[in-house]
C-alpha cells in the first residue's frame, strides 16, 4: 500500500466533513498527486451510480462528487458501506454497490463483524492505487455507545494510519467545547491522530476568536489550523444526510418550484442546480397552504422516495395530494421522479414485499410493481415530444442514472387521465400536457434541459471543485496541506 491517508473527522453530524473532503480532494489532485475519496460507511438517501467491476453500483452521492473532484472515476469502493434508511429504525444495506439482504435483516452490531473485512479491503486497494486517499468520517468519533462496533471513524483512522483533522460548527455554537469534549473522549492512541482543529461556518471577526484557539492548544497539544468562514454559494449539494429547507432565490423571482419534502425523499442533490438560478424562488414543502399560493406557471415537483407508499400515505395525512391534484386541475406543472413518478400513477403493487402496496395519486394512467431485484445504471437517453408546459423538453438528450425496484407500465383505464410515454419505460405525460413523470435522476444537471425549461445554466463541476481548493488555500496554510501526507 503506497497511498498516504487524510482523514476529516467531525465533531457532529454536518459539520463540514463532506464539503472539506472534497476540497481537499481537488486540492491534492491540483498538485499532480493520483487522489481517491473513502468514506467506509454513509448513511443517506443521496446515492449515485458508480462502477462496480464490470457492473454498476449505488455509492452516497457525496463520494461520487469527490471522485470527481479527485479527477478519479466514481467507485463503489470509495464508499464499500451505504445505509438507505427506509425508517427511523430500519435501513436497506448497500454492500458495495449491490443491495444484500442478509445485512439488511441484521442488528447494527452484528452488521459491523460482517462488513468490516469487505471495508477494510476496499480501503487497502485504493491505497495500492493512489497517492493520496482522502477519507471522510460519519458523525462523531467520539461516540462512545457505537465504539465497540466501529468501522468508520477510529477503525479506519488506525488501518489506514491516516492524520486526521477535526472540524466543528461554529455556527451552531458551543465549537471550543464541541472539539475538547470529542478530543477527550478519544482514546489516548487516537488523539495522536488529530494533527489540527478546523473551525468551519465562522460569521464574524476573527479576532473575536482569541485567546479560546491558544486555550485550546495548551490543553490539548492540538493547533486550530483553519477558520473556514460561512459560505453558501460554493454549488455542492447539501451533506449527506442534512436536509437544508431554507427557500432559496436569487432576484425578484417569477417561478417558484415547491417540492415536496416528505420524510424518506432521496436523491434532493439533484436540484441542486435550481438553488441559484435567476428568477426562481425554490422552496421544500410540507404544508398543503404552500402548494394552495401557487400559481399556474409555478410548478410541484414529488422527488424520489426511499420508501413511496410511506411517503405517499405521509403526503395524504398532511393533505398536501390534494393540494397536488388541485394545482394539476387549474394547469399548474407537476413533476414527479422516480418515487414521484410512482405515486403520479394510479396503484402500486408489491409481491415482494419491497415497498408496500398503494393506490396513487392517478395523475397518470400508469401501474407499478415493485420487482424484487433493483435497477442501478447510468442512464443517455432522449426525450420524444412532449406538449404543454414540459413541450420545451421535446427531443432534448438526457443523461443521468436510475436507481429504483419498480416498474412501471401503461395501463388504459385505471386512472381518470391518460398517459402518454415520452421516452420508452422511462418517461410518461398526461394528455393536457402539464404533468409529466421520469424515473431518470439528473434532468436539472442536463444544461439542455435547464435552458430550454427555465432559461438557466448549470454551475460547470470543475469550476466548482477548483473554487473549493482556492478557498482552502486561502485558509490554509499549503504546508499544513502537504505536511499531512508528508
């Protein structure tokens, strides 16, 4: 194993792990060094698709970035772990890209002994293959209830032998104390590790931070190295796992896109697009009052669902597949992906067991049977014409990925409207012209179709992950950088 090992602990759950990883990642690789990301284990509803051998498999949408940031292509064996929660206390097991079953059924400490030779694998093939793996934490380290059963923060730190850094939330409050506590709860071994502390979401004057930074080393032995200040803009997605449901806009907005945000929604990074586009107003909606303000040219879009007849049975006690329907009945425009897509139908059917069996909200003629096994690929495709208010959609290209056990079919009859396929298998509209569904992921990443339906542009990846490292520069000092891999 040649590579040397980065790792960015954090003191909570969405502290800024994912976001400086990824920096780092494009950091390291601008220096001309062969990079990979690592995440051992990821607990999210954001997945992408990725290779898996000569298959293709699910990995957390936050490795997938990073990959790219790396200028790596996206593995399964940068994230071998995934857990897609379909509950507050079950999740589906993701064991290197594919679903397995037998995890799934399994208490969280027996899952640990299972899974940590396949983790420990992944991470040593990366290793052989780069120079430098980039590794991100989940949550805490210093949760001393789940040490025992570890594999993805102090376990791999030590295989790894990585130098780690500790980043905190000031903005939350509470930082100083946030970094000692976990910093004392580590064993004595493990805090050797930490080679500086990251203040990250700082609003204000630095200066305002003295004498805590000092106090802070002298009773830990640990420098703060870097005072990340606040930054929104930067264009990658939200962490995994950490729903932000500020409404955004830019500008006096002339179109509001309200999408629902029911309690398993997955795969909300691809809106991420939508989050600075000129004249829109995005919100995340709950409340059926929301979607009754609407307009005609507003549009509700039903993202994915981890678990679509729980979220379809959620959306009708909050009232909100009403509020839907009505915006429909008046013209107004609804998207539904995947999940969204399914629940745009007329009924659900599960032999299985997968899902659970529903009617829907019958937007569109279509039914849905969950199959047992999951479909998991990138996706070109095109669309064929479409009229009304997707119409600027019509034969524009599609690329993006599909992850979801249903499949979906027209059936005559079974819904008050009709349903017309736009992209065989894939895409359906209604006669009017104002609903449409697609179980492809990824319409506002394509720059085509962002242009032809909202007359906006993507941010460019690259630029972005370059405007990581240049941040980080500027906040860090480069030999710290390069001492962590020295």
């Amino acid at each position: 194993m040649t590579a040397r090992c980065v790792m960015v602990l954090g003191t909570t759950s969405g502290a800024g792990k994912s976001w400086l990883a990824t920096a780092l990642c494009r950091w390291y690789a601008n220096q001309g060094l062969k990079v990979a990301p690592f995440k051992a284990q990821n607990m999210s509803n954001n997945a992408r698709v990725a290779a898996a051998g000569e298959d293709q498999g699910e990995i957390g949408s936050a490795q997938y970035f990073q990959a790219l940031a790396a200028r790596a292509a996206p593995d399964v064996r940068m994230n071998p772990l995934l857990l897609k929660p379909e509950a507050d206390t079950h999740s589906q097991v993701v064991l290197l890209g594919k679903v397995d079953e037998a995890l799934t059924r399994l208490s969280w400490r027996e899952r640990s002994a299972r899974v940590w030779p396949p983790i420990a694998a992944a991470l040593d093939a990366l290793r052989a293959q780069n120079d430098v793996v980039v590794i991100e934490g989940a949550g805490s380290p210093a949760e001393i209830n789940l040490m025992d059963s570890d594999i993805v923060n102090l376990r791999v730190a030590r295989h790894a032998q990585a130098r780690c850094l500790l980043v905190t939330d000031i903005d939350r409050g509470g930082a100083f104390a946030h970094l000692y506590g976990t910093w004392a709860l580590l064993p004595p071994e493990d805090r050797e590790r930490i080679r500086g502390f990251v203040l990250n979401k700082f609003r204000g004057d630095p200066a305002l931070l003295a004498p805590a930074p000092q106090q802070l080393e002298d009773m830990t032995g640990i420098p703060t190295v870097a005072v990340l200040p606040m930054w929104r803009e930067h264009g990658l997605p939200e962490e995994d796992g950490v729903f932000d449901d500020r409404a955004m806009g830019i500008g006096q907005a002339a179109k509001t896109i309200a999408i629902v945000a029911y309690p398993r929604l997955s795969n909300l990074d691809e809106f991420q697009s939508l989050k600075s586009l000129p004249g829109v107003r995005l919100v995340w909606s709950r409340d059926p009052k929301e979607l009754e303000g609407l307009n005609a040219d507003d549009w509700i879009v039903l993202p994915g669902s981890k678990h679509t007849s729980g979220d379809l049975a959620w959306l009708r006690a909050q009232g909100l597949d009403e509020a839907v329907l009505r915006h429909a009945d008046r013209g107004g425009a609804v998207l539904g992906v995947c999940g969204g897509l399914q629940m745009l139908g007329a009924e659900m059917t599960d032999p299985h067991g997968i899902d659970g069996e529903a009617q829907g909200l019958g937007l569109l003629s279509l039914s849905t049977v969950f199959a047992a096994d999951k479909v998991v690929s990138r996706c070109e495709t095109r669309f064929g014409e479409l009229t009304g208010r997707w119409a600027g959609l019509s034969g524009l290209p599609l690329r993006g990925y599909e992850i979801h056990h249903g499949r979906t079919r027209f059936v005559a009859g079974v819904a008050q409207a009709d349903a017309r396929e736009v992209i065989p298998g894939l895409a359906w509209q209604n006669a009017a012209g104002n609903v449409l569904g697609l179980y492809v992921h990824g319409l506002f990443e394509e720059p085509a179709a962002l242009q032809a339906l909202l007359s906006g542009t993507t941010h460019d990846a690259d630029a972005v992950f370059d405007g990581l490292a240049q941040f980080l520069e500027r906040h860090v000092d480069s030999d710290l950088l390069y001492a962590l891999i020295s």
